[in-house]
C-alpha cells in the first residue's frame, strides 16, 4: 500500500512537473518579445535622415531670408574663387520658389531611403562631395558662369545609388522599383535637358550641365569608397513610416 502511494505521488509530481515545465519558456518568449518590441520602437523612432532634413531647413530659411548682400556672399563666382566657402554654399541657395521647391523633393525622395540604410555621415559625405566636384567643373569647364541650387548634391545622392545597389542588392527590399526610379528620373532629366537646349537654348533658366556631371560622376565613385555592405537585411521603413 506504501509503494502504491509513493508511485501516486510520484506521478502526480511528473505532472505537475510538466505542467510547470512549458510555462518558464512561454514567459521567456513573451518577456524578450516585449523588450525586443520596445527596441524596435526606439529604433524607429530615432531612426531620421536628419542630415537631409536638416540641409532642406537650411535651403529652406535661407531662401526666406535671403537679400542681395546674402547672395552675394554665398553664391559661386569664378572671380572670387579663392573665397573656397563658396563652393560648397552655392548649394544653399536658389534662383525662386520653383527652383527651391523641385530641388526639396527630389533630394528627399532620392536621399531619405539611402540616409536611413547608410547612415547620415556617408550620406552627407556623398552630398557635400558631390557639391564641391560641381562647382568645380563649372568653374574649369565654363569659368564665366556663377552657380547656385543643390543639383550637384541631388545628382550626386542620384548617381550614389549605383554603389549602393551593387554592393547591397540581394540585401535590399524593393530593388527592382529602385532601379526603375532611377531610370525614370534619369530619363526624364536628359529628355527635359534636351528639350530646353533645343527650345530655350539654355535660357532662362540657365542650366549647368559641367556642375551636374561633376556631381554625378563624384557620387558614383564617393559611394563605391565609403558606403557598406549591410551585414543584415534592412527595415523595411517604407511600410513603417
């Protein structure tokens, strides 16, 4: 009768046991979803392509307060090429309101995903890059012309894509819509470029090809020099933001 009783406890212990067992787990699992949820969120929330949020504000107020006195002072001129602050501060100006605003959104739509997957100092390093190669092949290859606007920067961010796709492409979410973003916008830019030489003659505005060139052609070896390989595969920000 008492090794009848022993054996009932024992297999009332078992299951017990097992009942018990599955529960430190689930725990487990459901704790670290909770942390890894709260992180995620963190993540995302200081997840900003700042650098390109910031470069639109600066573009943005200037633009605002700007006078003559202003322009003078940051606008390229090739005669006072030795002031060097102005090849980079070309880029912070704009001609009028259409030209400020075409150029906010383009940098934005072509930048902001490569800010986020990149980081804000490649990023800025391939935009800033970008500006300065423009100003300088407009002033070797037109030594006349001033410059101002952010395209150089815009085709830099542009041709920037090209490093980052080679490097990333079986890492990266929606690949093939990028590659035909960026056929459209290059297509479209070279028909609108040939239409306004044929047309226009250039005129009115006056665009510089020399400093779109140069920027491109610096984006395209600036991002095969500094941009990474993701070691995992990228958010998806597009369905988080």
């Amino acid at each position: 009768m008492s090794k009848h009783h022993n054996d009932s406890g024992s297999d009332k212990d078992k299951k017990d046991a097992c009942l018990l067992l599955p529960r430190a787990p689930l725990q487990k699992i459901f704790i670290d979803d909770l942390v890894t949820t709260h992180a995620t969120a963190k993540r995302r929330l200081w997840h900003v392509p700042w650098f390109l949020l910031l470069m639109s504000f600066m573009q943005i107020s200037l633009h605002a307060i700007s006078n003559s006195c202003m322009l003078r002072r940051l606008i390229y001129r090739p005669e006072l090429w030795h002031e060097y602050w102005r090849l980079f501060t070309y880029m912070l100006l704009h001609a009028d309101a259409w030209h400020l605003w075409i150029n906010i959104c383009l940098q934005c739509f072509i930048g902001i995903l490569l800010e986020l997957e990149q980081g804000h100092c490649r990023v800025a390093a391939v935009y800033i890059l970008g500006g300065l190669a423009g100003s300088v092949s407009n002033a070797w290859l037109q030594p006349g012309l001033s410059l101002l606007g952010a395209s150089a920067g815009i085709y830099a961010l542009l041709c920037s894509h090209v490093p980052h796709l080679v490097l990333n492409f079986t890492q990266l979410s929606h690949r093939l819509w990028r590659i035909a973003a960026l056929l459209i916008l290059l297509l479209s830019n070279a028909c609108f470029t040939i239409f306004h030489y044929s047309v226009h003659h250039n005129r009115n505005p006056r665009i510089s090809l020399e400093a779109h060139m140069g920027g491109g052609v610096a984006g395209l070896l600036t991002g095969f020099l500094v941009y990474r390989k993701l070691q995992h595969r990228p958010t998806n920000y597009l369905s988080n933001l």
